[in-house]
C-alpha cells in the first residue's frame, strides 16, 4: 500500500526595474497570476512604460491573463 502526497509548487516573480525604484519579488502558486505592482516604479526624467517578459521588451505581460508557470523576472520599459 503506497500513499502520497502533492504539493502545489509556488514560483518567484522578479521585477528588474532596469535603472528605476526598487520593486519587491513576489511569489504566485503554480498556475496562478501576478500582482502588477502598484505603485509603479519611478525613474528620474522617464516615463514607465509597463512590465515585459524579457530583457529585450518584446513581449509585454498581461497581468489579466499571463499566468505563472515557472520562476519569472519581469523587466520594465521607460520612454524618456
């Protein structure tokens, strides 16, 4: 007779406010959605321009429908 047990895991999401205020890490069960930060990061003389899922600021995250699956690090864009 074997028995078990599951965990659901629960991944870190990183904001890398690239050069801006600092914002705190948060952590989000497998399959479940991030809180965008509030307030937004500042930065001197930029404007911020929302969070991105990669450090070339392709793909934006959607905080409505991007769920988390994995450690993630979100990068912001400024426009100055």
């Amino acid at each position: 007779n074997v028995t078990g047990s599951w965990r659901i895991n629960d991944y870190t999401i990183s904001f890398n406010s690239n050069g801006g205020s600092a914002v705190t890490a948060q952590t989000v069960t497998a399959g479940g959605k991030a809180t965008e930060p509030s307030p937004a990061p500042t930065k001197d003389d930029y404007t911020f321009g929302g969070w991105y899922k990669e450090d070339t600021l392709t793909t934006a995250w959607n905080f409505s429908t991007d769920t988390v699956n994995a450690n993630t690090t979100l990068y912001a864009k400024w426009t100055s």
